[in-house]
C-alpha cells in the first residue's frame, strides 16, 4: 500500500469546504509518479508545508495525505508547490 489521496480546498468560492456543494478529490498510487515527482511529494512531507504565496487568500490549497505501511501523514500544501500529475489528478463532483 503506497496510495495518495488529495483534496483540493479553498479558491475564490471556498470549494471543498464542510458545506460546499462542489468536491474535489483524486487518488493514486505512489507508482505512478514520475522520479522527479516523487521526490518533490517526498521533500513536502519531510520539509512541511512551504508558506502561502503573498495574496494566497483566493488560492487553491490540497490536503495530500501519503498511506504507506508505516501509516498515514497528510500535508496541506498551496497549489504552486503541488506537481501537475497530482494536480490533474483530483476531479470535481457535486455532492
């Protein structure tokens, strides 16, 4: 089990939110990322979140959360510092 689950939160209309009518969510295997893209999700997880660029109030920020053996770590990161394969990865669903 090496699996990655995202949500992607927040923007102008504050989606995915407790009462947001619109869900955004994606998952995929760990195996499925490139090396360089591994190693930019490894170095999230091991450097922590990096701050909001300046005027991030409107921004997309994901809650990426790692399930690996030793258990599950979830980060929430801004938008700017997410890979494009685990950005394109999350759909939107209306609830």
């Amino acid at each position: 089990m090496d699996d990655i689950h995202l949500e992607r939160l927040g923007g102008m209309g504050g989606f995915g939110g407790a009462n947001s009518a619109l869900r955004s969510t994606g998952a995929l295997s760990s195996t499925q990322l490139s090396d360089n893209d591994r190693r930019s999700v490894e170095s999230l997880f091991q450097t922590g979140a990096p701050s909001d660029p300046a005027g991030a109030a409107d921004m997309f920020r994901y809650r990426i959360t790692w399930e690996t053996e030793q258990g599950a770590r979830t980060i929430e990161v801004p938008e700017s510092a997410v890979p494009d394969t685990l950005r394109n990865a999350v759909k939107d669903e209306l609830r």
